[in-house]
C-alpha cells in the first residue's frame, strides 16, 4: 500500500466546532462553507438572525446533514454574547475554533470622525472580539483540550491607510489583542493568530460605491480595484482558505501570527498605496539643503 494511501487527509476538521461572527454573509458565510466542506460543525452567528439561519440551512442542503445553525448575535452585548455561547454548550459542543470576523468599518480622519463614530466600531471590533474570545477561551480551558481563535484584522492593523483613522485604531487593537490572548494562553494549548485582509469584494463594497458613488459605479469599482498593488480586490474564498489553514492542525506551530492577505499592500513598495504619483511636496515639509 502506498505511503500516501495511509496518510489522513489534510485540513481536515471532522468532529470540530468552528464558531464564527458575522456570518451570514460575505466572508463570513465563505469561512462557514470551507470549514464545514472540511467537517466541522459550525456555528453562524450574526445580528441578522434570518440571514444567519438562512445561511446555515443552506450549508446544511450542501452538506447533505445538519452541519450548520445560525444564531442570532450582537457582539457587542456581553448578554448577547453569552446566551449564545451558553446556547452552544447546551448543545453539547464545545468551541474548538472561533474565528471572530464580524466587523464594521468607518470613513474618516481625526478631523471629520466623531467620538459617536469612535465608540460605535470599538463597540464591535474591539469590545465584540474581547467577549467572544473571552467566552470561548473558557470553554476551552474548561476541559483543558486547548483550542484556536482567528482573528480577522485588516491591513489597516499593519499598515495606514488615509482617512481610516477610527477603522485603522480598532484593528490596530485587533492584532494586539491577538498577540495577548496568543501569549497568556500558549500553555494552555490555544492559538491565536490575526488575518489582515486588503480589500476584498464583498456586497459590502458594491453597496459602498452604489451609495457613494451613484451613476459611476463601475468607474469606481474599476478604480478601487487598481489602487491595489495586484490591479484586483480580493475574493472571500482566498480569505476563507487562509483561516481554514489556521484553523487546521497543520497550522498547530503557528500562534502570534499577523498573516497579510492584501495583494501586495504590505510587502510591496507601490505608489498607488499614497498617490505618489500625483502628490507634491507640502511648503511645510520641503527640503531645505
């Protein structure tokens, strides 16, 4: 018999339970579908409930048995928070993978940003990251088998980005956090690591451009798709397999980990990341030799 024959399966998470946010769609909803094509039951939870329960049995018809429930879920409300994880351990599961994905963004400088705007995306993106990771660590050191959290940041966790303060703070914080939980909890068998997407393109963007930008959408999604390095955004199933890997036991070296997934935002020196190409020196910051 080969050797290969005999080896298990790669990526496999049969008989695991992935707990994710904001799932009901976009990016969510595709980090939902690869892991449960690779067997896990997953857990969808959203603050959109009938999305969420939609999305679930909709995996549950691809998969061919229940492999999916949605739940409706407000991240930011610790109640909220821990009815659902109450929920899941009712169940009988317990939470071997939670990928913390759900996450809104803000247009803005330190100018124009209000401190309304700032306390409501660290409501979600940084309060909502702290609850879930906070309940689900401790269904995993409850019986001491250890477990693993994703932590969907952004490029903006790395790198700034212009008029993205309040956005770039929170995920800031997000690879920060992913660097503690990573660190306090290394002896008790649980990995934590952070994916920083660039732009990805989701419905969210094309609701973006059709708001902002009326009549000239493809203009716009055309540009928006140039700005990066690679000439092209992101699709959510290349962001799903990246998570997928962190999740699996072929990633089980890996914790602390900040994975750029931009098209070559971070490791590439680009002019379109700043306008260089149009940009001219301000008064203020010339050289005076």
């Amino acid at each position: 018999m080969s050797t290969f024959a005999t080896m298990p399966p790669l990526f496999s998470l049969a008989s695991k339970t992935a707990v994710i946010t904001g799932a009901a769609a976009g990016i969510g909803l595709e980090i939902a579908s690869i892991l449960v094509r690779q067997g896990a039951f997953v857990y969808l939870l959203d603050l959109d409930k009938e999305g969420a329960e939609a999305a679930a049995a909709g995996l549950d018809a691809k998969a061919g048995h229940h492999a999916a429930q949605g739940l409706e879920c407000n991240v930011a409300d610790q109640v909220s928070v821990a009815a659902c994880f109450a929920r899941i351990a009712a169940d009988g599961h317990r939470v071997d993978h939670l990928v913390n994905n759900a996450g809104i963004g803000h247009v803005g400088n330190v100018l124009n940003a209000s401190v309304a705007d700032l306390n409501r995306v660290m409501s979600v993106n940084v309060t909502g990251v702290f609850l879930c990771a906070q309940a689900a660590v401790k269904s995993m050191v409850a019986d001491g088998n250890g477990g693993n959290i994703v932590n969907i940041g952004s490029c903006a966790s790395i790198r700034p980005i212009k008029d993205r303060m309040v956005y770039a703070a929170s995920k800031g914080a997000v690879l920060t956090m992913t660097k503690s939980l990573a660190t306090d909890f290394v002896g008790d068998g649980i990995r934590c690591n952070c994916v920083c997407p660039g732009r990805i393109h989701t419905d969210f963007v094309d609701k973006f451009v059709k708001k902002n930008f009326p009549g000239e959408e493809e203009k716009n999604m055309v540009r928006l798709s140039e700005y990066m390095p690679q000439g092209r955004m992101g699709r959510p199933g290349e962001i799903a397999a990246l998570v997928l890997y962190l999740c699996s036991d072929e990633a089980r070296f890996v914790t602390g980990a900040a994975y750029a997934i931009d098209g070559g935002i971070w490791g590439v020196d680009h002019p379109k990341l700043y306008d260089t190409l149009h940009n001219k020196p301000h008064s203020a910051i010339k050289s005076k030799l």
